[in-house]
C-alpha cells in the first residue's frame, strides 16, 4: 500500500502537471505531490522499521534497510527541491529564461524523474532497476536543455550519449548475469533477475562470467555515478540545467547509481571469492578523487565547481564500499546521505547568487554577505560543510573512511588526505572572495527564503554531532547487509 | 562432418548477416541507407527470434519477435526518416578515420569480441551460443560507429544498432531476458528515440546544423 502511493503520486503528478500545462499554481502543485510521496515514503520506512524486509507484488518489489534510507532521503530532497524551486524557477520565468511552455514540461518531467529514481530504488529485479535508470536519463535530458542555449544543447547531447551508451554496456551486464543466473537456478525465466532470488543463489554463480558482468555493471552505471573517467558529461549537465535540476542530479541520481552499482557488487562479490569487485571500486573511486579535487582548480563556473565535488564525493564513497566491512560501508552510507543533502543546498546557495548576480562565473559573484546574509552564510556554511570542517557530518563520514583506510589499506590514506587537502583550498579560496569580497551592489530588499537550505545544512550538522540511535541501527543494519571487506 | 539442423543453420546465416550489416553500417556515409541498414538489421533480428521461438516453442518470444518487427522495422526507421526529411541532413561529412582504416579497427574489435564471448559461450545452454560473440562484435562495431562519426544522426542509429546487438546477445545466450523486462527495454529505445527527435529540432533551431562540430564549446572551456 505504502509502496502503491510512493510510486503512484509522482506518475500522478508527471500526468497532471503534463495536461493540465502552464498552470498558475503549478508550482505550488508539484511541492504538494512531493510531499505525498514523502509521506509516503515515511509510511514505508516505518513499516521496514517494523516488520523488516519486505517482498511486494509478486516479488518484484524488495524493501530493506539498505534501500529504504536511500527512498526516504530521495523523497526528502525531492520535497525541498520542489519547495525550493517554486520561487526559483519563478523568477527564471519573469527573467525571461523560460516559457510557461518550458515550465510545464519542467514540472512534468520532475515528478517523473522521482518516480523512476524510487523505482530504481524499489524494484527486486535488476531488469527493472536497468529500465528505471535509464528513464532517469530519458526524463533529465530535455530539462539539461530547458534554457535552450548551445552550452545546454551541448551538455544535453553529451549527457545523453555517454549514459545512453554506459547504459547499453549496464544492459549487456544484466544479460550476462541472467545467463548464469538461469543456469543456476533452472529454467527459472522470469525470476532469474530478481535480486533476492540471485542473493540465495550467489555462491553457485559461474565466477567467470559475474566478473565479466560486474565490468560491465560497474562501466555502466559508474558512468552515472560520474566515476573518473566516464564523468565527463557530469560538470556540462549540471552547470547548464536549471538550479534545482543541478540539485537533484548531484544530490540524488547519483546516489540511486551508486546503489545500482552495490547491489550489483553484493552479488558478485558472493560468487567471485575473489578482491576484483573491490579493488576495482577502489581504483575507480580514488582516481576520481584526485582527479576531481586537481579539475577544481581550473573551474570559473560556480556550478562546474561543486559538480567536480561531487565527482571527488562520489569517489570517497565509491572507494569506502570497496573496502567493505562494516565501518567502511557505515561511513559509505552516512557520506551518501550527507553529500546529498549538503550539496543539494550548496545549489541552492549557488542558485540563487548566480541569479542575482545574473552569472554564474564565480568572478563576478562578490560580497554575498553585503547584498544577501542569508545566501552569503548560506554558501559559506555549506562548503564548510562539504569541505568536511568539523562538527558537520561530512567530516564524521570522511574520518570513519580515513581511518578505516589506514588499517586496511595504509596506501591509499596519503593520497586521500592530499586529495582531500587540495580539494579544500581549491574550494575555499573560490568560495571566500564570493562571500566576504568587495562589492557595490546594494543590500537586496528582501531576504530570499532559504529554508531548504538551512533544513538540510541543520540535518548535517546533527548527524555529525549525534546519530539517532534508530538510525544507527539502520545504517548499521545496510552496513551488514553490503558486506564485503 | 557433421550436420547441422536446418533451424540452426538459418540461425547462423542470420547471426552472419547481422555482423555483415554492421560492417555495412560501419561504411556507409548516407544517413538515408545508414537508417535502411538499420531497418534491415532490425528485420534479420525478427527473422532470428522467430525461428529461435519455433525451434525452442517458447512463446515470449513470439512477442518479442512482433515487437521488434512493429518498433525497430517499421516506427523507429519511419520515424528516424522523417526526421532526416523535415531535418534535410543527408550525408555524414568525412568520418574521423578513413573508411579503409575504419574497416580494419572493425576486423580487429570481431577478433577481440569473440576472445571476450569465450566465457559466456562456455557457460550458456543454448544451442545458439556460438552466436554470442557475433552479438559482442555487433555493440562493438557499433561503438566505433558512434566514435567515429560526427553527425548526430549517425551516432544516433550507431546507439540503436548497439541496443540491437545487446538484444542479439540475450537472445543468443539465454532466449532473450523476460518479458516485463524486455518490454521495458523497448519502451526506453522508444521514448529516447522521442526525445531525440525533440532534442534534435532544438540543436537545428540553435544552429542550423545537426554537425556535433558546434557542441565542442565546453570542453575547451574546461
């Protein structure tokens, strides 16, 4: 039931804002449909919480700790993003930049992007979650190009060819898991895919031919993960969408990608007794932090920025679940929620300075805190944040990896820590001359609503202080169930 | 020697086609025969499936048969050419390698792709394994194309004949993937072909040229 009315309100929505087009209060309808699938996604967790796993419509929906923490900060982010960008896209419409036209499909194409992301999360049968994210792509492309400037035509036409195509090879893995799966588990065709049944069976899969299918697997969503070096349409997508597109990619499709990529390495890693699934996410996720954190420094777009950031954050947490055990894949966890939730309101931050100062060249944008505190502390507080400056979670996540590596892995800390390093100075110096630097503009008359942001950026701040101990629990619940180490 | 059921040799002649047509792809620099190609490729692929569901009698893939008659030989292709028409972008310009060198990078990628199938082939139950690695060279083949070409139309029917090949290979390895899957697959090739036409028209609006020269703005920036 919790599971129909999670999936059912944001294809309820893609409909009515589709059909109803340029609706006055489109906007407002969208942040109510959010909600309900907030709520809803709520009403599923406390069902995990209370009953544990669940295996829905025929099986082809399964529920754990893992993913239901991924479905409730979806549907959260997914809240604040609609909240966020009622004013927002608002403004972009009086600006000129958009047409109610292009509005609507906005609208429609939100609440379908959140739907095939819960999906993807949902589904039990690795089929599915193959179709659900590859609609995650279908359903961003045309907002990438909502400006419908050649700079987003051409992110647009990048971002959609090299997913299409990493998402070609995810399917050629699927396929190859199928074919040992069948062979495992009989002439089984219809629930050979499903992930609980290749769960049970993993031991009994033909080694050879999962590693062949987690290379795949891995090159295919890793390409939406943004892992090094498949990233390069991340930094164009999100700089040339809108704002809270920009917010939501970062913030969640790369999540639900990486989920992909776990749940893939789950299974593999049962039939393979052997280290390539780790060392494989290991090696891909440290190579794209350094080379994010040194692609920092070159970046003048504000945006490209903090989306080269969450290339380097993506690689940290690829890197903890290729280490495994327990406490690396805990702090993979908590990395996950954190980076989502404090990168989604640095977009916010950038979005609404990059509106006022009508660019989103970081040279431009000066003196924040003389024309919007709001937005000026906003910024601040949120790249601390991600910069990993204690009390924040960010930094709770980044030490339990840190020091995880130094006992399992002793090579990989320096590298980290300097990556780590050069990745703040390349941050802080950008973001101080935007916040504290000189300017002549004048005190904006009205203090922009930044709840969202402060929301989240309050969240962080309380996981890094003190994690409930129900979420402890949980995360320490999905922790176990990843495995590996 | 020994003989082969007559089943399982229309199949291998189908599986052969399919590889020449990709090497027929790979050489072609009208978008116009590019897309025929295309449409051909998508009929041998019914013309294999529904064999394989008459030798195997399994009857999803019936199914899957019609439907990659219905999508990839008659709308995909139909709509891909009034594209090309409304679009009037009928040749690829010079590919980035001479075809001749083009022909010999693919004849080294069908080398590899079989090397790399050997695993899978060993594995699969199928009586149409051998024809698992044909499927590899195929995605690819078509890889190459897309690399290879500057137009987006081209690289477009490079990303379908890469599904083709992926299809190819589930069918030759296990009877295809089951149905809710499959149709699932369809349905993505369907809309991404949509909002490609959209994305198109977008892309001409800007720059009254679908040649991808234009969108290389960004990485110089970088």
């Amino acid at each position: 039931m919790e599971l129909a009315l999670l999936l059912g309100f944001p294809v309820l929505g893609a409909a009515l804002l589709g059909l109803t087009g340029a609706h006055r209060r489109a906007p407002e309808i969208n942040a109510a449909l959010s909600l309900a699938t907030f709520l809803a996604s709520c009403a599923l967790t406390v069902q995990v919480i209370r009953h544990g796993n669940l295996l829905l419509g025929d099986e082809q929906f399964f529920i754990d700790p893992f993913n239901v923490f991924l479905v409730a900060l979806t549907a959260f982010v997914g809240l604040t993003t609609a909240l966020f960008s009622r004013p927002y896209m608002r403004v972009e419409l009086e600006h000129g930049r958009l047409t109610p036209g292009r509005l609507r499909l906005y609208h429609s194409m939100y609440q379908l992007f959140m739907f095939t992301m819960l999906l993807a999360l949902t589904t039990n049968n690795m089929g599915l979650m193959w179709v659900a994210m590859e609609g995650a792509t279908l359903s961003t492309v045309l907002l990438v190009t909502l400006y419908r400037t050649p700079e987003s035509l051409e992110a647009g036409w990048k971002y959609f060819i090299l997913c299409g195509v990493g998402i070609a090879q995810a399917l050629f893995g699927t396929i190859l898991l199928y074919v040992a799966a069948e062979k495992a588990l009989g002439a089984q065709g219809v629930t050979a895919l499903l992930w609980t049944h290749l769960d049970a069976v993993k031991t009994q899969l033909e080694p050879t031919v999962l590693a062949l299918a987690f290379v795949f697997l891995l090159i295919g969503y890793g390409t939406k993960v943004g892992l090094v070096p498949l990233h390069s349409w991340l930094p164009d997508a999100h700089a040339e969408g809108p704002t809270p597109i920009s917010a939501v990619l970062s913030g969640l499709l790369l999540n639900v990608a990486l989920y992909a990529v776990v749940r893939s390495k789950v299974l593999v890693e049962g039939s393979l007794h052997s280290r390539l699934p780790s060392v494989l996410l290991m090696g891909f996720g440290l190579v794209s932090v350094v080379l994010a954190s040194l692609l920092l420094w070159r970046q003048r777009d504000i945006k490209r920025l903090f989306a080269y950031s969450s290339i380097e954050h993506m690689g940290i947490a690829t890197f903890a679940f290729g280490m495994g055990g327990p406490i690396a894949n805990f702090a993979a966890l908590l990395h996950m929620t954190v980076h989502s939730l404090t990168k989604s309101s640095i977009f916010f931050t950038a979005g609404h300075a990059s509106q006022k100062a009508g660019t989103q060249v970081m040279e431009h944008i000066r003196g924040l805190i003389t024309l919007s505190p709001t937005v000026g502390w906003g910024l601040m507080l949120g790249s601390l944040a991600i910069l990993g400056v204690p009390p924040f979670g960010v930094f709770t996540s980044e030490f339990l990896i840190l020091t995880t590596a130094m006992r399992e892995q002793p090579w990989a800390t320096p590298i980290l820590l300097a990556a780590l390093a050069v990745a703040f100075a390349g941050i802080f110096s950008k973001v101080q001359p935007m916040v504290f630097g000189e300017t002549n503009g004048r005190r904006l008359p009205h203090a922009p609503a930044l709840l969202p942001v402060f929301a989240h950026l309050a969240i962080v701040l309380m996981l890094g202080l003190y994690i409930p101990p129900y979420l402890a629990h949980w995360y320490r619940a999905a922790a176990h169930l990843i495995g590996g180490g | 020697m020994t003989h082969l059921p007559l089943g399982q040799q229309l199949l291998d002649t189908c599986a052969a086609l399919l590889l020449l047509l990709s090497f027929a792809m790979l050489s072609q620099r009208r978008v116009v025969t590019l897309v025929n190609l295309y449409a051909v490729q998508g009929a041998v692929l019914a013309a294999a499936t529904l064999l394989l569901a008459w030798r195997t009698g399994e009857e999803h893939l019936y199914v899957s048969a019609a439907l990659t008659l219905v999508l990839k030989v008659a709308f995909l292709p139909w709509l891909l050419h009034r594209l090309i028409r409304r679009l009037g972008v009928y040749w690829d310009t010079e590919p980035l390698l001479k075809v001749s060198g083009t022909m010999l990078v693919g004849l080294v990628i069908v080398v590899f792709a079989f090397s790399l199938a050997q695993p899978i082939t060993r594995l699969a139950s199928t009586d149409t394994r051998s024809a698992i690695g044909i499927a590899v060279s195929v995605v690819l083949l078509a890889f190459l194309m897309m690399i290879t070409r500057r137009k987006a139309m081209s690289q477009v029917v490079g990303f379908l004949s890469m599904e083709n090949g992926v299809f190819f290979g589930a069918m030759s390895a296990s009877y295809g993937m089951p149905m809710v899957v499959e149709l699932g697959v369809a349905l993505d090739v369907l809309v991404a072909v949509l909002v490609l036409g959209v994305f198109f028209f977008q892309i001409r609006e800007r720059f009254d040229s679908l040649d991808l020269h234009h969108l290389e703005t960004l990485k110089e920036r970088d």
